[in-house]
C-alpha cells in the first residue's frame, strides 16, 4: 500500500494558485482604472490636408475626485462653466499653461 504525501504540490493546487493570480490581477486592474476621472470631453486638435480642423475625443488623465478642470493625455484642459435646464454641459477647452518659475524653457 502507498502511503499519502500531502507535501508535494499537485496539478490541482498548480490551477489553484494560477486562478487566485489571475483574480488578484484582476482586482489590481479594476481598481487602478476607477482610480482615474475618464470623463470624455472633445477639443480640437489639428488642420488636415485640406485646412478643416480635426476634433478629438479624449478621456481625463486625472485622478477621480479631483477638482477643477479635467487634463486629456494631449495636455489640454476642460473648463466646465454651465448646466441648461435640460441637463446639457457646457464647457470650454484650452491648452494647459503653467506657471512661470524660475526654470529655463525649453
């Protein structure tokens, strides 16, 4: 008769911890991308060929819950300013200035 050895690691307790990382992974991604505003917001970008100016949709870079306007990854910021009554947002859309330090410019 075959004694039983629980201290060898089978193919059952393999699966296990492949599961319980995919999970944890999981998590970790759900959690970073709720960390982020992600509101979508339109500005313009650029001309074409023919001179027509190309509009971007883009989402906030920033945290959630932050305040202020909203920073796309094309360093623009979204400046709301009013509601209508039927619930339309308006708002405004500019380049991101900094402020002046005693750095150089480049």
């Amino acid at each position: 008769m075959i004694g039983c050895r629980d201290d060898l690691a089978g193919v059952d307790d393999l699966v296990a911890e492949i599961a319980l990382t995919r999970r944890a992974r999981q998590r970790q991604l759900a959690d970073a991308s709720s960390s982020l505003c992600g509101l979508r917001f339109t500005h313009p970008a650029q001309r074409d060929s023919n001179g027509y100016l190309v509009v971007e949709t883009c989402a906030c870079v920033l945290p959630s819950g932050h305040g202020g306007g909203c920073v796309c990854g094309h360093n623009i910021e979204r400046r709301f300013y009013r509601v209508d009554d039927d619930g339309r947002e308006h708002y405004a859309t500019r380049p991101v200035v900094m402020a002046a330090g005693p750095w150089p410019r480049t």
